[in-house]
C-alpha cells in the first residue's frame, strides 16, 4: 500500500511539472540581423490626391532582457527604403528629405522598459511603451505598441532560424515636420503629414550581429 502510494505521488509530481509553463528567459541577448532579409519596415503617407507606401527588409539591431525588462536598438538604412517608384526614392534620400548622405540610419532605442509579464514560450506580451527616435539627425521620444514573443528552439523553430527567438512587432506614428521633414505647398495634398509604421522584425541568441 504504502508503495503505491509512493508511486501515485511521483506520476502526480511528474504530471504536474510537465504541465508548468516553460520557464521565462533570463538575461538573453537577441540580435536582429536576419541573413535571409525577411524583416520587415513599412509605413503610409496617406495625403488627400495620394498615398505612398514605402517598405525596407534590412533591419538589425538587439534587444536585451534582463529579468522582466527590456532594452534595445534597431537602426534600418534610409537608402533601403523602397516606394516602388525610383524617382520617388531618389526624393526621399535627398537633402531635402531624408538626407541619407548626412544621416544614413534611422534609429529607434529604448532602456529598461518593464514588461507586464515575465517572457514564456509562445506566449506574447504587449505592451505601449516610449523609444526615442533618431531621423533626420532629430532624436524624439514617441509612443510606440509593441507585441514581442518569445520562442524557444525546437525542431520546428529552426525552419526560421536557429537559437532561441524574439519575434518583435511594433507600429508607431511619426510626424515629418516634428524631425525637420518639410512638405513644400505643392506636395501638402500629395504627401501625408505622418508616416505610419509597421515593424515585423526576428532576433535571435544565434544570430550574428
């Protein structure tokens, strides 16, 4: 009897652990620098006489956890930003856009954000946070949403990418003239005031930075 006991208590033990979620990532380091160019950036400009939609695959950057916070840095080149026009782009990256010569990389930072909930496998968490912008050689602070799910590896994972995964999605709002992006009164009903963003981006702890 007592046996049998013994034996009941280690399958409700085993049964028990086997249904605990998996533990959350502690102090992993993520790096966005996907071989394959399968990140995304979009956005919108969304003017009354038209709408541009522009979109970039070259994305890296890192994202740290240590505990249950956050940091991290993506930079995404102005000159990888296609409109599906080349003239347009030409425009864009000129001096009196984007100014890639004189300011190659937009960048987007955050430090120490908290997450609402500890990282679990397959298991999102969103959160509207702030990160501070560098466009245009104007840094601002701006909202930003984001959903970050964490994966670890197994056999189906590595069909993406090898390591343990972060898949961050973020969309944020940025106003032009607020980064010194000027319309000129021919383009005020061509170009929308604020650029939309979407951000699809997957790090992981195997990628090279």
């Amino acid at each position: 009897m007592f046996r049998s006991v013994l034996m009941l208590a280690a399958v409700l033990s085993l049964s028990a652990s086997a249904a605990e979620p998996a533990p959350a990532p502690s102090d992993k380091r993520f790096v966005f620098n996907d071989p394959n160019s399968r990140d995304t950036v979009m956005f919108v400009l969304d003017a009354p006489l038209e709408v541009i939609n522009g979109l970039s695959n070259k994305v890296t950057g890192r994202v740290e956890v240590k505990g249950q916070k956050a940091s991290g840095r993506f930079q995404v080149p102005v000159s990888s930003i296609k409109t599906g026009n080349e003239t347009r782009d030409g425009h864009l990256q000129n001096d009196r856009w984007l100014d890639a010569a004189k300011f190659p990389d937009i960048v987007f930072e955050f430090k120490d954000v908290a997450l609402p909930a500890p990282l679990a496998n397959a298991k999102p968490v969103v959160l509207k946070t702030k990160g501070t912008f560098t466009i245009h050689g104007v840094t601002r602070e701006e909202p930003v949403e984001v959903t970050a799910t964490y994966l670890q590896e197994t056999a189906e994972t590595k069909n993406r990418a090898a390591g343990e995964l972060l898949r961050v999605r973020a969309k944020f709002q940025i106003p032009l003239e607020a980064y010194g992006i000027k319309r000129t009164e021919a383009l005020l009903l061509k170009v929308g005031e604020r650029a939309d963003v979407t951000v699809d981006a997957w790090g992981s702890t195997q990628f090279k930075p």
